[in-house]
C-alpha cells in the first residue's frame, strides 16, 4: 500500500523529518511518500498560515490522484489538520490530520492528555479541532513552549525544554499520555515519553499507523452525501487549474 | 464608516446581489464595498470550493488593508464563512462571516431556529459552524432545498421552494426564526418572512449590521493572543505574494 | 425608530447613565426612552432582587405598549437579563438583556472571553446566562470586582480597581475581550479598552445598537410557539392590573 | 417536619389537589403546609405567568420565614419551578421545584424518560430546565396534550388523553420512565403508570419526598456564595415589603 | 418496607458502618438490611477492584430476590455505584448507587458541589459517573484526601484531614456543597459541615432516604426497554450459578 | 507481535469467527490469540450479562500477564467493551474494546455514522459507551436488527436483515459509515458495505489493526494516576484468586 504524507509547508527539510517519522512505523508493504507543496507558507504558525497552506495540500492530492498510481490514503502533517475535509472530498482513500490521528489514540490509552504545542497562539486551534474529534472532555490541557516551528530542528534546547513542558502538563492535567502539538516534535516522542514515564503521541507516526489500519480494513469514503465529489465548475485567477479536478 | 462585503466566490452577479442586501440596511453613514475576488470558485457548494475561496478572500482583505482607506471591517458572505479565523489575524477591524450573524441575530429572537440552505451536502459545514459559535443547542434542524447557488437567481420556482422549505422546517422544528443557508438568498428574506409568519434572516444583511454594531463600539481585536498578526515569513509559488502580507 | 431601555433597578442615577450609554452609540433616527420601573429593588445584586425586579420591567413594557407610540425594542438593562422571555411574550418587537447583548458581540470578536462583574455572588447567574446562550464554551473565566452597584459611581478606584480586574482576567483566561458584567459600569469600557489593548464589551451600548440591527432586519417575533401572546387570565393582589395585558 | 408546599399560582382548588398529592406521600411525622399565594396568575401558561408568579411565591416564604413556625422546607409546585433561585436565598431550609424533584427522580430509574406537559408553549421552558438540571441528556421528549392547566381537572377525557400521550412519548422514546409536567395531573400518575408499564412521576410527591430526605439528612444550605442572603435594600412601588426581607 | 443496603466490599466492619449510616435516616417503618457480599475485595481503590465487587453485589441482590421477603430497594454502598444497570435489571425495585444519590441531593442544594474523595486513583471513576448522572457542570472539582479506604476507620487525623479537604475543596471551587466520595466517610458527614458551614452529603444516608422516597412513590422499573429482565442463558465455571436468575 | 482476542462470552464457535476477523487484517508479524474465558455467559444481551463476563475477561489477561509470553495488548471482543479500565490496570500493554475501536475508526471517515446492533436493549449501553468516547455527537443514530447474538450465525436471513438495517440506518441518519455493534457481525463487513456503498465497520478487526499501531508507537500505558497497577489485597469467596494479582 502506498501512504501520501503531506507536509503542509513548504520546508524541506521538515518534510525529510516527517518521512522519518512515518517511515519509522510503516509496515514492510507500506510505501510512505513524503510530499513538499508547489505553493505556501514556510510554516504554519497562524489561521493566516494554515488557511494558505491548504491549496498546496489539495494540489498534492490532486496530482497524485491523476498520476498512475494514486496514494491509497493521506496524512496531513500539520497539528491544525489543515483542509481535512476538502481532501476528503477528493482523496479517492482515507484522509486524516495528524492533530486527528493523535487525539484518537491517545484518548485509546486512558482518560485523559495534554496538548504540548508550539506558540501559544496555536492552542485555538487546538482547542477547536478537540472540539470537532470529539476530544473536548478527553483534552485536559494545552500548553505552549513557545518555540516557532523551525527552530524545532535548530534550537540545541528543544528536548529539554520539551521534556520539562510535558511533565509539567502531566502533573497538572493529571494526564495519561501527553500528545504533541506539531509535526516538527515527531522525533522527540520516544525520548520524552522514557524520561516523563507517560505515553508521548506523536501524530505523524499515529497517522500513518491509522491510515495503514484504515486501508486494510477496505475503508472507501462513501460518496453518498457531505463527501460527494466536488461539482466541477470555473476557478478564477491564479487557482484557475483547481477547477479542473474531475 | 465603510464596510468591506467579500462574496467569497468568483460570480458578480451575485456580488451585486450581496451588495444590494448589505446596502438596503446600512446606515446613511455606511459605505459598503462589495469586492468580487480574483482568483476562487465560480461558486461554493463543497469543502473544496470553500477552502479555495479562501486565498481570494484573504487577498481581498490584505488589498483593503494596504489601500489608502483600509476598510473599518470586513463580511464573509458564503454560508460557510470562509477563512474566518485567518482574516481576523490580518484585518485591522472586525470580521464576521454570514452564518456566524445571522445565527446570533437568530438566537436573539427566540429559543430556536431552523437552517434551509441549498444542497443537503453542505448541512455538515452547518453544522460545524453551529457548535463552534455555540448555536448548536438553538439550531434544531437543517434543511436543504436542493437547488445549486447558482440556480437560485435563474430559477423561477426558487421562492415558492423556499416558503415550502422554510414552512415545513418551522413546523417540524418548532423553530422561532428561520436562518438562510446561502447569501444567494438574500433578496427573498422579507418575502419568506410575510409568507410564514416569522423572522427569516438572512446573514448579509444580519452581518451588515453587525459589523456596523461592532465598528460602533470601537471593537479593535485584541493582538494579544491567538489573533496576533501573522509573523511574517517566506511563501512560495503561486501564493508567494501572500508572504508580503506585514 | 424607538428603543426602550428599562433599567430594571429603581435608583434614577443609574438609569441616566444608562440613558447615556445607549445614546452615545444610537444612530441619527434612533430615539432612546430610558425607563426606571415604579417598583422593584433599588439594586440587584441576589437572584431575589432580580425575581423582584421583573414585574416592574414588565409593567414598564405593557406601559409602553399601550402608549400612542409603543418602542420598537426593548433593552434590559441588568447582567442578569431578568423578565426576558416573559418581556418577548409582550412585547411586539424585539426584546434582549445587556448579558446576551455583550456575550453574543464579545464572540464575534476572538475564540474567548472573561466577564467581568461586581459581586462574586452573581457570578452562578453569569455562567447560568451563558450556558443558555451558547457562550458557555466561549466564556473563560467569571471575575468579581466585589464592588456593590450602587458604589461603582461613587468609589473613586472603582475606575483603577476595574482596569486591573480585567487585565488580571484576560491574562489568566487567554481570553479576546472583556465582558463588563453590570450596566453601572458602562462608561469605563472605552477607558479600560484602551488601557488593556483588547475590546471591552459593555451590554447597554452592545444591545442598543443589536436593537437597532434586529429592527432594521424587520425581525418581529414569530407568535406560533413558545412566545405566543399569554393567555388572558385573572390576576389576583397588588398584581391584579397585569392581567389586563391583552 | 414541617413542609410548605407553594401552589405558585392563585387557584385554591388546585391548591387543594397539590396538598392532596403532598400528603398522600408524606410521613407520619411530616405536616404538609399549602399556600395559595395572595397575588399572582390563576394559573401559569406562559413566561409572562410564571414570572409574575414569582412575587407571591416568595412572599409566601418570607410569611413562613417570619412566622413562629417556619417551614424546614419549600416545594414550588408548578413546572416551570418559578423563583427556586430567590426562594433559595431567603429560605432558612431546602428549596426545590417540581420539575426538578420529578426530572432527578425519573433520572435514577433509567437512562431515559419523556416529559407529558399540558400547552406545547410551554416546552421551551421544560427545555431550559432540563438543561440547567443536568438533564439534557436524560430527557429524551418533550410531549404536549393541549389541556390547559385549569381545564384537567374539569376535562372528562384528561385522563384518556393523558394515558395515551404518555403511552406514545414512551414509545416513541424509548423511554423507562414518564415525568408529569404540571402539578395539575398529580393526581393521575399512579392510573397512567398502571395503564403503560413504566413508571410515571409526578413532581409534587417526588418533591414532597426529596425535602422530606433533604431535611432528614440536615441539609441546610450554605451561606458563603451564591446562596447568601440578600442584603437588604429599598424597595419601591406595589413591591416596597419586600425590601424588608431581613 | 425494606432496603437493602449492600456493601460491595467484603469488609464486615464497613459494612456496620453502612448499616449505621443507614440507620440514622431511615424511617420508622423501615428495616434496613445491611450485606456482605460473600465474595469479592476487601475493599474497592481500583477499576479492578470495583469490577470484581460487581458479582457479589448482583448474588446478594438474587438472594433477596428469591428470599420469601424480597427487599423493596436496593443501595449500592460504594462510590463507583459498581453493577448498577445490570442491578436494575434483576431487582424488582428501584436500586440507586450513592454517588448518584449524594450527587443529586447536593445538586439540589445550590449550582455547585466539589466531591471529596480517597485516593485520587478513584477520581476518573467519580467523573465518568458525574458525566453519566448528568452532574459534570455541577460538580466543580474533585479532591483526595489520600487515606486508603479500609484506614479512614483506623487513622486518628481522618476527621481532621477531610475536614481541611473540604474546606480547601469548597473555597477553591466556590461550592454550595460537598460530596464525600467514599461509604466509608459516612460517620463523618455531619462534623464536616458543622466545621465548614456547607451542607456535606454522605451518598448512604442519601440513598436511603432516596429509595425510601422511590418506594413510596411506587415507582417500579419499566420492563419494555433496557431494563427488561435479562434472557436467562448458560453461565459457565465458577460463575454458572448466575445463570439461574429467572 | 502478539495480540490477544479476548470474547468475553463463553460460545466458542463466536471465539472462533471473532479470530478469523482479526486474523483477516493483523499483520504478517502479528499473533492472535483468541481466548474463550473459561467462566461467563453463553452471550452479552444485557447489563447483567456484561458486568459477569467481566471476571473471566479479566482473568484471561491474568493468564496471559502471568504466562512466559505476555501478550503485547488485549481487544475485548464485545461491543460492551466489559471490564475495559480494569483491564488497562492489570494488562502491560494498550487495552481497547470494540466499540471504541469501531467508533473512533469510523469517526475518521467522516462526520456521522450510525451503529446497528443485535437487540433494542443493548442500546443504552452503546449511547453509553458513545458519550464517554467523545463520539455521542458523530453517533447520528442507534438501530437495532432484533436478531440475538448467537442467532447471528444460524439465521439464514442475517446477511439481508443487516443490509437492510444499515440502509436504511445511513439514510435515515445522513450517516458517511456504519459502525456494526456485535462481534458476530464481523463477517458481513465487507458485504454490507459493498451494498450499501458506505464503510461499515467492525470492531474485531478495527481493533485488532487500531492495537497494531497502539503497540508499534511503543504507547505502553502510564501507570502514575488512575492506570496504576491495583494494590494487592485479599479477594473472598470464589473470586479469592482474583487477589493474587500481582
């Protein structure tokens, strides 16, 4: 089976990490294929990002649905799960978000977790999504270290001050697994959960697990209603190619 | 005042027609800016279409805002409410969207409403936005008439389906209000209105008001928190203007 | 157009400061009647004075109703919103409370909110209010100044105590804006605004001016349902002229 | 035990009939007081009624609060359970409603009961109290007869209509149990329970026994918060004894 | 009539207490007769533990039910209300757990309760149960005393310490009453509030008095739905005996 | 990997089909150990029946926890979900049910889906189980085929009884998926959805795949708050090996 991982940015070199990450879980049977977007934003760390990194994401399921072999399912590697529902519009398998992906799994493994995201900013959003999984009573707390997305990678810190972030969620939020809030964070999952004693969900490496799940279980969208194909009709401007998706 | 009145689809007629609701309820120190974007769908009916209306609503609002007379806020007028969040990080005065005023405006007449929109397959995203501004209690059922957006304006049985529609949601529902699931419907609020016997809004109009309401209040969003300007940062492709946006 | 603006307590001081919020906000043809009742509590500050305060915001309404010029809207002008869905039975325009007013415009402005308010025991009616509007999830903490209504004129730090409450607030509760939780503190909302950097809500100018809104919607009340006109009955006591409503 | 079972509204023979249904479950030990208030509507079938119900219930218990033998206990025998927060201030015992002693008793029989009211008016307040209850989720329907409240005790065929209304809401929701929604069909639960097969609680003898357990257990109410007494202040107007509560 | 208060645990001398607990509220025509399940834990700290209490909770239940004196109610005297639904179904009476009973009863003292409880283990339990009783937004907080059941008796500071967890528990979430989490505090009840000044409810004692007030109103479960007896059937091993229910 | 199939009823031939579903997905590295316990009911049709399988569910993870190779994680084969917190405390592994697992699965392929079951009684249990999973809002609706559990398999009619019941289930709820609510159902997945055009999910295999990847993200459960380890203590009567534990 074939997975698409989108990295909804354009930074390449998050995109590398985000294969890792799902390479590091997928079957012997599962090819990953990381994809970085033609068009959008560095990083998402604002609504203004996110919305903007959507059409990149729904070209890259565009294209691989013309090609000869469409991705049998998609993860969107963006904690805000960006364009979710469009995708699904479109994705001939499954599409899941990696906010998604780990909210489910985490709540499979106790009561409740803790959100650890990136700026502060980014608990809306968060909060919106736990929301919409149903996840609201499941989510006991968000929290924020405060570091920009990129720099995830380059700040020599990152890991101890995750660690300290996740403990201290922990206890506060009498937690059962600690979930984190970006997919810039998916290599630290093992360690923090070593040194925290909780299980530590990254949703990367969820996501593409699910996905593998939900291909094997023959699980096809249905068409019937809210995930009907999109009608074909004229895209103005610059999207003018989006109008030709059927 | 000025108050900018986005159709988040490409189609100008309909623009006119948005503007023409927002203008029959502006005050007589109101100007009202209706802007058609460049680039997007001919019109929204699927996630797919409203997440690609996004970029031209924002472009839009970014083009206010770097004009010499920057609107003092701004209306989404598609059902879905299209970027929201995203423009609220980038506009200088308030944002609402459409369904978010006409169901405040709703609940305010009443313990109970009923959504009628156009097809059934865009009740989810109704649904959805009603949860998330709290409406999900007043908002006792949704209601499809099954006619495209585009065929509301061309088709003559458009209002009589509508009365029907609106009637029997009313009955069923036991619903205090109506609210209109398209800004397409905008011109037939009054006349369901006077036909069924209740309050119909439409949430052009409704959001008109509003947003004169909050302009008149000095309501400047906070920058503290999630609504903080977007940091500024390198995008690439077709949306590489879009980094500019500081 | 008229809108009635009851201030359901008894002390005419506080109704011309009332009178005073609305008319800084009404437009050019809206015309404010500021009502004190002729019975109840001089102010509210227990669910008993609000219970008690109703007959009178309800007389107050019958009155207008019977006049030659019966008010368009009605505003009640207490966080608690007392009498309101007996006032829409009477009533034949739209009728709202400064507490729905103020929490319905705050959540157009970010994902949350604090209420700010006097005494800590009105907080339980706070969170009652909204819960019933939807806003339960929007509204992020419940503050109490501890400052008696009657002594928000007069104490001098009311003004300092007020800005630190709310700034306190917003910081504790990540919160978009401020909600002022009593309508003897409508004049600080510009002063604290400005001082805090986020909007601050005051119900009485929220409400005249979502009054002035809804009766430019044309909204009358539907009467099918739950607001039906009350049947005509016998009323019995001091109360016995309220049974003469029809 | 002394318990004061109001009648909110001023019809005598209904007061009768309430006492009736007190005592019929009272203890040996337990002296069932009803009070026909001395102002107020003859019966209550709209917002308008129940808030003006209010004035006479509460000054009911301030008589009993002043008297040489105060009541233990309070039971607001109408649904719509008018005035239980300001009653709850200047009650020196328990105070409860009927459609909160019915709707908490019918709870702990199952995971489902219907509510059989008399006008379909009424419904949104039903509505708002399960709500406020904790017992949104429970309620499963809420179902009209169309008897007036001062017609079932003369209608011939109450109790036919009643039989079957409850039969159909049971069915049509599932449900293990049926709460009453007037204090007018008292009564009948015993014959209606007889003819369908489940349960069927009325709120004026679950009532009588939930202050009876309140009272046994010396269950006062604390002072500290939201329940503190009112602090006394000037009343105006028809209302002026009431600012004499202390 | 008689209740049946069973002791999940098979710890005589906590079941005395019970019994006593019982005792003191109960009516004159009551009897009381307090079980020790003949299998099962010594006590219940643990999902585990309350599990496997169930089975013996559900033979005494079916040994009164064949006995010549049947109880006319039943009370589940552990705080995980552990069997409860399978309970309803066997018993030809109403059966309540305490803490649905202590729940309820402090629902109906004010707008908030905090539950105070053993080991703070124990506290996922106790929400799952506030959620399922329809008591989330009541219940404000949850707190550990840290005492393990079977030393509550035993330790001389057991007074003391709870009687600081409650007052740091009803100051810390503003609330009009506690619940005491455990069977084993039931003694303890009335010193609390005393010492506090809020009502303090023990689940026994309330649940006594709520199934004498079931009783008393007749109310019999309905067999048409959930409740209905369960089909007898096959049990295998050391549990076959539980397939001779009918 | 090795992954024990716990059904938790004592009907080997379901034993034996419920390993086939879960052998069907599980991959090339992964072991199914299907476990009939050894004490129980025949079939779970009710609350009763459920609450006493639990012990042999229990003891079958005791078993395996005890034995030379502990098995990686547990599904609990019964749409119940019978014993889910208590096993997460004993197993060293994830532990998950199939109703979790079905429910979650199909929350991820879009915004509604309906469960159908065996019989009407069991739905309670799966409203239940909804709620507390965060899905009662995807859950659209609850239909029962009246077919008994171990009829499933004898019946010849089964196959076009539950095609039918999940068409007309996804119709009637605008449902994207069909979430099966028996394990015995798990051999008509595939077929169903073929008819109908929707997935249609069952749990044995959802589950088995969900443990899959709960087991390669390395999420052992946490073990300092509610997950702890029981505290050993002395069980009586038949359950006296059920203190031995640890």
């Amino acid at each position: 089976m074939r997975i698409c991982v989108i990295n909804p940015n354009t930074t390449v070199s998050m995109t590398d990490q985000i294969a890792k990450a799902a390479h590091s879980v997928a079957g012997p049977d599962t090819e990953i294929v990381a994809i970085t977007p033609t068009m959008g934003p560095a990083s998402i760390e604002s609504h203004y990002d996110e919305a903007l990194a959507v059409p990149g994401v729904l070209e890259a399921i565009l294209a691989s649905e013309r090609s000869d072999r469409p991705a049998d399912a998609y993860l969107l590697a963006c904690f805000g799960d960006p364009g979710l529902d469009a995708a699904r519009e479109i994705a001939s398998g499954p599409v899941i978000g990696i906010a998604e992906a780990a909210m489910h799994a985490a709540s499979m493994l106790g009561r409740g977790f803790s959100v650890v995201t990136t700026l502060s900013r980014t608990i809306g959003r968060a909060e919106e999504l736990a929301e919409r999984y149903g996840m609201a009573k499941n989510c006991r707390g968000y929290h924020a270290c405060e570091i920009p997305v990129l720099e995830l990678e380059s700040n020599p810190r990152t890991a101890a001050i995750l660690v300290d972030a996740c403990r201290v969620a922990a206890d506060h939020d009498r937690s059962d697994a600690i979930v984190l809030g970006c997919a810039g964070m998916a290599d630290l999952a093992r360690t923090i959960s070593t040194d925290i004693g909780l299980p530590v969900i990254d949703g990367v490496a969820a996501g593409t697990l699910l996905l593998q799940s939900l291909i094997t279980l023959g699980a096809q969208p249905g068409r019937r209603g809210e995930l009907a194909r999109p009608l074909p009709k004229i895209y103005t401007g610059i999207l003018s190619e989006f109008g030709h998706h059927h």
